[in-house]
C-alpha cells in the first residue's frame, strides 16, 4: 500500500501541535505553580545567622559584581524559594562558608554564569519561539491555498460518480412518486423544449415522508435517469462553529453547481438547517439562520435557464420555514409514504436477487405479512433471514429465518437466555392467548399471524397481529375491535387467573391514545363531531409535545367519561368472548408452553384439529402453499375466507 508522505505529514501536524501545546501548558503551569519570597541582603544575612537556612545556591554575575542567592528555609515546601541578591565581596563569601559548614548547609556555587544564563533563556524561551513557529507555518500553508482542515468555507457536497449511477429501474414502487418528477428529468435532457413554450419547472423538489421509504434513492434515481451529476449534502455539513461558515458553503455550493450545470443538487435532512426562523438560541444572528437566509437567497437567484434543480428530503416538513415553501423556491412537494403491499412485493424482488429463497416462499405471501414496513425495513428483514440461513447452516432462506427475521425487525433478538418461573410463563401464554382469541373471533380485528411466549426487547411476550385488509382510513367499528383485541390479554389475566398483573401496560397506552383519538379528533363519540385537541409541534425542540386544547373544565370532564365509556363497553366484549371460547384460550395457552411459538398456518391447524401437527407432519406443513392448507383446514370460525385469500 502506498502512502502519500505529505498526507502523513499532514495527518500528524495536528498532533505534533497539540503535543506542544500541552509541554507549553505544563511548564507555565510549574512555573506558575512556583512561590519565591525575594529577600533584602540584611534579611538574608539575618537569615543566615538564625541558621534558618538549609539549602543555598549563588551565581556569580560578572557584569553587574553580584551575587544572586537561591536557596530554601525552615519549613518551605518543594514549591516555595527565595531570592536574594548579595555584593560580590570576600567578606560575604566568608560568612558563608562559615555558615555552610557550620549549619550543614548545602551550598552550590556555579562557576560559569554565561552558560547558566543561556541555558535559562533557552529553557524560557524556546518552547514560546517553538510554538509560534509551528503556528504561523500551519496557518500560512493554509492561507497558501492548502484545502484541508481549516478550509471551513468550502462547500462539502460530494458529486456521485459514474460507477454510482441510479436509474427508475433500481427503485421499486413508488410509481405516483416518479410521475412527480418525470418532468424535472425532461427538463434536465431538454431544457429549450420548456422555454420554447414559456414553462417555467420547478426550481426545487421537496421529499418527505416517513424514514427508510426511498426519498434519497429517488433523488439518486432522477439525477441518473436525466445523466446528469448529482450533489448531495446533509443538512447538517452546512452548520459550523463559526460564525459564517454556513452561509460561506452555501454560495459555494451553487457557485459549483453553476459550473456544471445542468445538474441536481439534493439536500439530505434538510430539517438540520431549513427550520423556521426565530425559534432558536441568538435570534436572528443564529448561525442556522444565516445559512438559511443565504441558501434562500440562493435559491431565488436562479435564472431561468441556469439548469440547476434542488432536491431535498426531510421527515419533518411540519418544522420547516414557510419561506422555503413558497413558489419560487420549493415549488413541489412530494410525498414519499410508506409502501403498500403490491410496492412491498416489487421492493422484495429487488432486494431478492442475490437471495437464494426456499422453494413454497413467495414474495406475495411475504409482502402480506409486512404491513408497515419500508423500503429499508424490507431490506434489513431479508439480510438478516439471509445471516440466520447462514448461521444455521442452511443453502436456502425458509420460513422460519423470515419469521425470525421479521421479530427481529420490529421486536428486537429473542433473550433465549431469561428464563421464566412456571408460573410467569403460565401468565404471559394466558395473556398472549387471550391477543389471539379476540382477533379469531372478531370481523374487523387483525389476523393472529405469531404468536409467542419468547421474550424480546422490553416484551415478554410478543404477538403479531396485521389487518387483513389495508386500508386507507379506519372505521369506528375497527378502531373499537382494535381496542378490544388490545385489552384481550388483560382479560384474559382477569378470567383465568382472577388476578391483574403489569404485563398490559402497553396495551393500555396504545388503547387510551386510541379512545382518546376517538374523543377528541375524530368525534367519533357522543360528544359530536367536533375536534377538541390537535397537534402542536414544538419548531425547537422538533417533537409533538404539546396538544392545543379548546374547551372548558366541563367539558374535560365530559371527554374523559366518554374514554372511560368506550374503554368499559370494549373490556366487557373482550370479557364476553373469553368466557365463551375458554376452551380455545386453553388450547393456545397450553400450546404455547409447549411450543413457544405458534404461527398463523399453526394456529389454523389448531383450532380446526385440537392439537398441534405431528412432527413429520409440522415439517411439511411450513412449506405448504395457501391452497392446500385450504384443504387440510378448513377453519370453522367466521373470517376463514377472509383470512386465506389475503
């Protein structure tokens, strides 16, 4: 490997500076540390007949027919000196040596005062000359035109290579999306075709959307379809310490851009430095927001035909200034939102390629059994099937590493480790049971797709539970079934047990916000259809962490017996189908303790058998194909059909 010596040179500069300062800190600190009393000659001589004396240093000063005298007393510390300066006569020198070897002092005198004096100037002074030198050579290669470290003006926007490129065909879904910024591409190819009409495109694209859902590839993806180059910069490579920088990268940014145009400049996590001004610490000498205000500037200078796009992505385009989003500047937005399931097979297949997948494991089936899951969730969730197929040994990815897989995703890896009592692995199956229960019975809960005794993360049971259908909106008969399926394990805990335990206080925070949101937002109560809170987001602290409320004392009142009400009338459904279907909670629950773990297709199995598959049995039946588990169970409970056809 070769290694570039004035890179190295450079690399240990900083070191080498720091290393001297320190030294420099450290001497000054000992001098500093150092107390000297300066003494008459009558002290000193007064001193010396006292015998306080104990230690004695003199050096001859030729030029001036002196002596100076260092030395300690009595009780000094390590720390503490004195000074004294004495005539250059015999009769002094005699005293002394009298005293000397009278007292047990320990005296020493230099014979060479113009080396001494050297040597002290040199040990003063130098490493003052050293630093400085080392100083005022780092700054002036700087200054010399050398782009390193304290190049903090220039712009940090990385250009993508050739090898990079990005294209429509290596993003999946997002077809609406692509739509949106077809034109942009067009634009890119042909600009005279827009000014011959007198089009004026967008000067800027606004992305958002939930993480991991592609809004960066996209942006990649325009840039390569229109083969264009491509910048891209964080939002926060913009904000430095000091003051100015900011705005410094900003200009050079766009003065680069202008060089190479037509190009695309895209923007990462533009929410780092687009944040509405006037809310942050220093008012309007924040350095975010002068870099703001320049990358504003900037952007209202374009010309018509300059040939520069902006693209930015941001998760939060609540907490942006209304600036940026004016016409002119960002004049389309786009929202990049969370894939649906025919997206999730299209997004699994580019994900697939390298993959090798069991035979009966389609990627239809699998988009399913992912609802909620981004592009990146996707995509994590094969990689690591892929790294359990590998730890186990295994040629091809199953079910199983995909089930695995997914609870790793969104529950974290199985403590294997922790072990139960009897009686809290009772209580978590009882109350894993009970989940299931109520979203095998119900019309509009979501299918029981895992259910699990397992602990994982901060869980000590876990089951999956995914709609059967997704839909845009929610009913109020969905959202009551939702909150029944969530007080399912509660119930359970109630029926079985006659006791409560803490095991549920996440299903309670996920009911209550739930019925509260029914209250408050969607008036879906008694009350009407008014909506008494809404949504307050705090531009500083970038969090919803207030709500607005528009009502009175009595009117809180109301609002909390119609929670109670559909809290109440949800835990008595629940208490109802449980009672009546005690012996298929038993069923579950005694599985589970079993097994551990059930699956969807096991669970079917179950309840129209009564019993678990045999071992040779289970085997085949995890590959099997959804039209033959219609033959082998053919379920007695109400959403059968609804449950094998999606």
């Amino acid at each position: 490997m070769n290694i570039d010596k004035k890179t190295v040179k450079r690399s240990l500069l900083p070191y080498l500076l720091f290393a001297l300062v320190v030294l420099g800190m450290f001497f000054f600190m000992n001098i500093a540390n150092k107390k000297v009393d300066v003494l008459t000659y009558n002290e000193f001589i007064e001193k010396l007949d006292n015998k306080e004396i104990t230690k004695l240093e003199l050096v001859a000063r030729t030029n001036g027919y002196t002596y100076e005298a260092r030395g300690k007393l009595e009780g000094y510390a390590d720390n503490e000196t004195f000074f004294a300066r004495l005539p250059l006569s015999e009769e002094v020198m005699k005293k002394i040596v009298e005293a000397s070897d009278n007292q047990n002092i320990e005296l020493n005198v230099e014979p060479d005062p113009d080396s001494s004096s050297l040597l002290l100037i040199v040990v003063n002074v130098l490493p003052i000359l050293l630093l400085v030198g080392v100083a005022f050579w780092f700054l002036n290669r700087q200054l010399a035109g050398n782009k390193s470290s304290l190049d903090f003006g220039k712009s940090k926007a990385r250009l993508s290579s050739d090898n990079n490129k990005v294209t429509f065909k290596d993003v999946a879904g997002l077809k609406e999306e692509k739509e949106e910024v077809k034109e942009i591409i067009d634009f890119l190819k042909n600009p005279k075709k827009f000014q011959s009409l007198g089009a004026r495109i967008p000067k800027g694209i606004l992305l958002f959307g939930p993480p991991g859902t592609g809004k960066t590839l996209l942006a990649k993806a325009v840039a390569g379809e229109a083969n264009v180059p491509f910048y891209f910069i964080s939002g926060s490579d913009f904000v430095e310490l000091f003051v100015g920088v900011g705005a410094s990268r900003v200009r050079d940014m766009f003065q680069q851009a202008k060089r190479n145009a037509p190009c695309l400049i895209f923007i990462d996590e533009i929410d780092a430095v687009g944040r509405q001004r006037g809310t942050g610490l220093g008012g309007g000498h924040d350095e975010r927001e002068q870099t703001l205000n320049q990358l504003l500037t900037e952007m209202d200078g374009f010309g018509a035909n300059e040939g520069i796009i902006i693209m930015a992505a941001t998760n939060r385009p609540d907490v942006l200034d209304p600036a940026l989003l004016r016409p002119g500047r960002f004049d389309r937005q786009v929202t990049v939102n969370l894939p649906d399931v025919r997206e999730r097979e299209e997004i699994l297949a580019v994900h697939a390629k390298n993959k090798k997948l069991a035979d009966g494991l389609t990627l239809e089936n699998l988009a399913k059994r992912t609802p909620g899951f981004s592009g990146a969730d996707l995509e994590n969730l094969l990689n690591e099937a892929a790294l359990l197929a590998v730890r186990r040994n295994k040629t091809k990815i199953t079910m199983s590493e995909i089930d695995e897989a997914t609870d790793r995703v969104l529950m974290g890896p199985a403590k294997t480790s922790h072990k139960y009592s009897e009686e809290d692995r009772k209580l978590v199956a009882y109350h894993e049971a009970g989940h299931a229960v109520i979203g095998l019975k119900l019309d509009n809960a979501n299918d029981v797709q895992k259910v699990t005794i397992i602990p994982r993360g901060s869980a000590g049971g876990y089951n999956m539970m995914v709609p059967s259908v997704e839909k845009l909106c929610s009913t109020k008969t969905d959202l009551l079934e939702e909150i029944t399926g969530l007080l399912g394990g509660r119930t359970a805990e109630e029926v079985v047990f006659g006791e409560i335990t803490t095991g549920a206080h996440n299903d309670f925070e996920k009911a209550t916000k739930i019925a509260r949101a029914m209250v408050t937002e969607y008036g879906m109560s008694d009350l009407g259809p008014l909506q008494f809170e809404q949504q307050e987001g705090s531009v500083f602290l970038g969090r919803d962490y207030n709500k607005s409320q528009h009502f009175s004392n009595e009117v809180a009142n109301e609002i909390d017996m119609e929670m109670r009400k559909i809290i109440n009338n949800c835990h008595d459904k629940a208490t109802t189908i449980i009672k009546e279907n005690r012996d298929l909670l038993k069923l579950i629950a005694d599985s589970l303790l079993e097994y551990e773990t059930l699956t969807k297709e096991q669970i079917d199995y179950l309840v129209e058998n009564g019993k678990m598959p045999e071992e040779d049995e289970e085997t085949s039946y995890e590959s099997m194909s959804i039209t033959k588990l219609r033959e082998i169970a053919k379920l007695n409970f109400k959403n059968t059909e609804k449950i094998l056809n999606n």
